[in-house]
C-alpha cells in the first residue's frame, strides 16, 4: 500500500482533534443548514423552443430539484432587460422578461416550487440599472444637477473641456468606468452640439449606470421592490454586487485593478492579508468597494424582511476579503448569508483549504451567522474545470480554445471529491446549475458566438464567463440534448455534454448525479448542516489530505497523488457513506483506502 510518510495517520488518527466550529440549533431559521441550487434561467430549460431557458421550463423541471435533494432555488435575474449582460442589467423590476415569459408564469413556478417543499430566492441588482430603466432615460432628458440626473452619478469631466473621465476608475468588464454622454442625449434646454460635459458612472457596462445611493428616492424605491416580491411570497434575495453600492466620498482616483473573477490586485497600500485569514485575493478593493455606508441599507433591508413571516433571508454577493471583513454583512441585523468566495478561489491545496474553513468558522461564529460554501456559479470557471487545468489554483476569466485544454478525467475526479468535501462542511451550501452532472466549461467554444459584455470590452483578451452558461443537456439523444422541444440553443453545447445528460446518469450506480443525491440525502438525515467540526487528530498537518469529523462522520479527503489508509480505529469506521469515486480494496478488514483526488464519508 502506497502511503506516503505524510499522510499515514497516527493511531488515534479518528479521534476528534482541534475544534473548529461548535454545531448549532437544529431549530432555527431554514437558510443555516440549506443547500441551496442556483438556476440561471437562460441555460437551465427552454419551454418554448426559441433556444432560450425560460420560467415554463423551470416549472417543467422542478422534479429534478426534488429529487436532487436541494432546500432551495436561486433564480439568476428574469426581469425586463435589454439583455446586456445577461439580464443584470435591469429595465423593470418589477416585470418578468418576455424571453422568459410572464408575471403569472413566475407565479405558477413559485406555487410549484414551495408544493414539493422547496424555497425560492430571487436576485436583486441594485448597484446599478440596466440604460434602458425609465429613470435613467428621464435622466438623460432632463438637465445635468435635475433630480432625475441626482439619482444616478455624473459627474463633469476634468481638463479645460472636459475630456477627461471625472475620475481614473476602470470598468471591471475591461475599459474605464465612465461614459461621456453623446449631444444628442442631453436635450436640457439648448441642446449641445459640443459633447457634453457630463459623464455617468459604470462599474460595469456602459449600459449598466451606477446609482447614487445617496438618495433617499432609490433607497425608497428598492424597498419598494423587496417588498413587491415578497408579497409574491419569495424566500429571499441575493443582493448582486453587494459590497459596491456606496462609493467613497469625492469619487478619488484610485491606482488598484479590479477584475470579475478574482478581485484583481490591490494598490500598494493595502494589506494582502496573512494566509492564517483565509485570504486567497478573492477581495475587489477601491474606493468603490466595500464602504461602510453600505451596512446601512442592509440594517433597512433587514427591518423589511423582518415584517414578513417565514424566515426570508439576504444573501450578498460581496467579493471582500478578509473574511472578517465580510462577515460584518452578516451581523445580527444585517443579512443573513454571504457568499464565500474565498473557499471558491482556494486552489487544489490541503493546508489551503483547512486554513479557509477554519478561517470561515472564525468570523462567522463571531457574528452568529452560518458559514456558507461555494465552488461555481455564472461567473466563474466550473469547478470541474478549473481543477483539471495544469494549475488548479489559477482563476481565469473564461478559458480559450487556443488555451491549454484541461484534463477533463482528473478534473471531473477532483471535482466530485471537492464536492464531497464541500458538502460535508457544516453551513449552508451553493450549488451551480449542471454541476450534479458534472459539467464541464465549455472550453473550445468559438469566439464569433460569445456573449459576455466582459469578452468585449477587454478587447478579446479575457474569454468571458460564456463557457459556464451553455444550456444544459438533460436528454443525450435528442436535438440540443433535450435543452428544449426544438433543439435550439442560444450557445453552442460541445459534444462532450451528451456523456454528462440527466438521462444517461439518472439511476446509474457511481454517476456524478448519483453521488450528488446520495450526499445530499446524507446531509440530511445526519443534520450535517447544523454539525460541529474538529480536524481529525493526527491529520491536521498534512500536505495531502482534509480530515474532519461532523457530528457522527468522519470526512476524509485525499488531495495528494498517493491512496491513504484510514484505519478502523473508532467504533463503525469503515461504514462507508459515501465515497466521490472507487475505492481499492482495503488490505486490512475495516479499513477504507482513499484513492488520489477522492473524498470519503465515514460512520465515526
Ligand atoms: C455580479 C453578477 O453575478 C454578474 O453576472 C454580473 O455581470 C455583475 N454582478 C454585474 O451585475
Ligand atoms: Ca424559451
């Protein structure tokens, strides 16, 4: 038996070692312990055949996230929008895109979901609108200082004529952050036929303006609209953009590099953080990023919530770091989850990944709040992929045909065995549409189709977040492997997802689908959501391999290259609970063998 000296366990190697996180009440509120499944309606499934997933194809569906086992769905945005960046750029907030159907069509996929027991989360983007929405449209007519104008944030240009952006800030889809209104937008009064001098804000596409959320009126008006789903009965809302919504005062320039994936880099003076913090720089930093005005709006957003029965819950999505830091958008009377992407951007690396954990538990007990745990969503590389690339710790913006390709094999391996990591961790876990199948990026998509606002406005130098979003295959032998009744698809599938359709995996002993519901189902019946954790004794150094104990099981994943023997030594090891691939046949009787790359559950 191949063990290396590193990992070879002590003999009380199954006793509880350092504790990490102490477990919670069973009792309270549902979202601590939820798995929660993000669909991204536009490449989930298409109920009308225009080759774009609509709401009548989620309803068509919501069988397969019962019987996957999930708490609750998070819907990526289905409102009115010119479809700039996905739908994240929002025209109407309070209406459901024609692309994806209607008001009463939502209603009735609601209905659907909370009748087979399950939550429905909805997105909300308030950092920006979509050019589109009316009050950026009445902006533009109206004259520069108007209130019209106020809720939005331009600016004057610098330089004698002002030519220059009001300030350095740059766009995190690539170019700057601001945009020179063009003379025939500015019809207040005497129309110009110089530019004008005014300029808007954009952190992310030029169709994308930044709000001020200065104004009382846009803070009025989006409570409005919390309150306008949450009549329609939603569970909660992911809050897009989190920690960006309140800008430094004086809008200073600023010498940082903000990017979609991974934070970008910091300016000199700012504090990477030490690796004891859990830091991997997955933190956008700036003056228009993470201010403490923000906390404000959630302490007001709390209080609406607070007036409707059925625990509804805020998640942010606020790429801050460290941890500690993040944790304050989950104080008490703050919201309730916060994406942790820095567990997503952690790399294939044992003492990397128990140093997030435990660094994750830190700050969040502290302010009462679960910890939550993420490996992909729309914006980022699927695990599957980014852990089958030469380096599994890089974090690129979309990966090229011209790229190195991964290793498709090894990453589906480690995939599963992060995921079984991952949700046998105490906390509230988020799946990422298709990744019960095990979905690859797609990695060889040609450029002419891409859609990603980010692949354009870098000039073509960052492929995009394209490859994560391509309609999922649910039947292998039909036209656009069953996305929906015409075979369209709005971007092209690769071959390779026939071998990845429901279909094919649905029932068959040792598939990816399989491994997700049996460890979903697991989770539940042990409570594992509520459960305390302490590194195994003996482990908790080694370069290989992640051993922990939540409340009766005992994980154990092995990242290293060589099998690991865990030993038999506390009663019941060796029941098998789960395992993320094929085991070796054990040398002694009660032992397991952990291949390279897989993870174990284990009675303890
Ligand atoms: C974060 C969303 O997840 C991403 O898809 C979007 O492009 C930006 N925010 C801008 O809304
Ligand atoms: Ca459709």
């Amino acid at each position: 038996m191949a063990t290396t000296e590193q990992t070879t366990p002590t003999p009380d190697a199954l006793q509880p070692g350092t504790t990490v996180h102490v477990g919670t009440d069973t009792a309270r509120e549902w979202w601590r312990d939820a798995v929660i499944y993000q669909v991204y309606p536009r490449s989930f499934a298409d109920g009308n055949g225009d080759g774009i997933g609509d709401i009548p194809g989620i309803t068509a569906r919501l069988d397969h996230l019962k019987t996957l086992g999930i708490d609750a769905v998070w819907l990526s945005p289905f409102y009115r929008s010119p479809q700039n960046d996905a739908g994240y750029d929002v025209a109407d907030y309070r209406d459901v895109d024609p692309l994806f159907g209607t008001l009463a069509d939502f209603d009735e996929m609601l209905a659907g979901a909370h009748a087979r027991g399950m939550r429905v989360i909805v997105d909300l983007v308030p950092n920006h609108t979509s050019d589109q929405h009316a009050w950026f449209q009445e902006a533009l007519a109206a004259a520069p200082g108007s209130p019209e104008r106020a809720r939005y944030i331009f600016r004057d240009g610098r330089g004698p004529d002002g030519t220059e952006p009001p300030n350095n800030w740059h766009s995190i889809f690539g170019g700057p952050a601001w945009t020179r209104l063009a003379p025939s937008s500015t019809a207040d009064g005497d129309a110009y036929d110089e530019p004008s001098p005014q300029w808007y804000l954009h952190l992310f596409d030029s169709t994308q303006p930044d709000l001020d959320w200065n104004r009382p009126e846009v803070r009025s008006e989006f409570e409005d609209v919390l309150r306008f789903w949450l009549d329609k009965g939603v569970d909660g809302f992911r809050v897009d953009v989190a920690h960006g919504m309140v800008k430094a005062d004086g809008l200073p320039d600023w010498h940082g590099h903000v990017s979609m994936v991974d934070g970008g880099t910091a300016d000199e003076e700012s504090d990477p953080g030490a690796p004891e913090d859990g830091s991997t720089g997955a933190g956008n930093s700036g003056p228009m990023f993470d201010q403490d005005g923000v906390h404000e709006i959630y302490r007001d957003w709390h209080r609406v919530l607070a007036e409707y029965d059925g625990d509804r819950c805020l998640v942010a999505e606020a790429w801050v770091e460290p941890l500690s830091r993040l944790a304050r958008y989950v104080r008490p009377d703050e919201m309730h989850q916060a994406f942790n992407f820095s567990f997503l951007t952690t790399g294939w690396d044992a003492a990397a990944l128990r140093r997030v954990i435990a660094a994750s538990y830190r700050a969040n007990d502290e302010v009462g709040a679960p910890t939550t745990w993420v490996l992909s969503n729309h914006d980022v590389v699927r695990h599957v992929t980014r852990l089958g690339l030469p380096d599994p710790g890089v974090r690129p913006n979309g990966v090229f045909a011209t790229d190195p390709q991964p290793d498709e094999e090894l990453g589906l391996r480690r995939g599963r065995a992060a995921t079984a990591l991952m949700l046998g961790l105490p906390g509230s876990a988020y799946l990422y549409q298709g990744e019960e199948l095990g979905l690859p990026e797609h990695t060889t998509m040609p450029n002419d189709v891409r859609q990603d606002p980010a692949h354009f406005r870098t000039q073509g130098a960052e492929a995009g977040r394209d490859g994560c979003r391509v309609p999922l295959p649910w039947s292998a032998d039909e036209p656009g492997l069953g996305f929906g009744p015409t075979g369209r698809t709005w971007l092209p599938q690769p071959e390779s997802y026939a071998r990845y359709a429901a279909d094919v995996q649905a029932g068959v002993e040792g598939s990816t689908l399989e491994l997700y519901r049996s460890a979903l189902a697991v989770r539940q019946a042990e409570r594992l959501g509520f459960g305390a954790l302490s590194w195994l004794a003996g482990w908790e150094d080694s370069a290989d391999v992640v051993a922990f104990r939540n409340g009766d099981v005992v994980v154990v994943a092995n990242l290293g290259a060589e099998p690991v023997e865990v030993p038999a030594n506390v009663p019941g090891a060796g029941e098998l609970m789960l395992a993320s691939g094929p085991l070796a046949p054990a040398l002694d009787e009660g032992t397991v063998v952990v291949p390279a790359d897989t993870t174990v559950w284990l009675r303890a």
